[in-house]
C-alpha cells in the first residue's frame, strides 16, 4: 500500500482553504451574506431574498453532510451535534450572547471578515 506524504497532504489542505475561502468570500461579497443581515430584511422590511440565501446554505449543508454520512465518510453518531441532552439553557444564553454580539459589531462574523478582507478595520 501507498504511504501518503504528509508534506504533499498539507500542502494540498492549505491550497484548498485559500481557494474555498477565496471563492466564500467573493460570493458573500457580492451577495451579501450576513446572518443578522437576513434576519433583519425579513423584520424590518419583509423582503425574504437573504434569508433565502441562508435556508438554501442550511439545506446544503444537511444534504452534504447525510451524504457523507451515506458514503461512509464520516460518522455523525460520534459528534457532539447527535448526543441525546438537550441543553436548552445553554442554547437560549449563548444564542442571545451571540445576537447581541452581531449587533454591536455590525454584522455576524461572516460580514466581518469580508470588511476585513477588504481593507475596513471598522
């Protein structure tokens, strides 16, 4: 059997982040992706075209992962997403720290890496 190079393998993994992350940040540049963003058009103006976005970003992110799962790519009985508690509390608190961390630094992370990524330090 072929040993695989690590040297080659981390080279091919950092590659591939730099031009996945390149192509995210492309698209959610010119669509403007942000959670907050698409909670806050349905809101305050009923227009639905971000959260669209953003079910369809879910819906893919499901598919892709019972496909994996499917494939026999990775277990998902071994995460911590598929455990039987149900910490209802630390979901309520850490999503209300996390609402009100996106409002006060004006947008969700997603939004501020691309600020970042263009040049504005805000």
């Amino acid at each position: 059997m072929n040993e695989a190079n690590p040297a080659a393998i981390a080279s091919m993994v950092v590659w591939g982040a730099f031009v996945l992350a390149f192509v995210f940040g492309a698209v959610a540049s010119k669509t403007n992706f942000c959670t907050m963003g698409a909670v806050s058009d349905v809101v305050n103006m009923g227009d639905w075209n971000r959260m669209r976005m953003w079910l369809l970003a879910i819906a893919i992110a499901i598919l892709g992962t019972a496909g994996l799962q499917l494939s026999g790519a990775i277990d998902i009985a071994k995460t911590i997403y598929t455990t039987p508690n149900l910490t209802w509390l630390s979901y309520i608190v850490g999503g209300l720290l996390f609402g009100a961390g996106m409002t006060l630094g004006s947008g969700c992370g997603s939004k501020t890496l691309i600020r970042i990524g263009g040049g504005n330090l805000k």
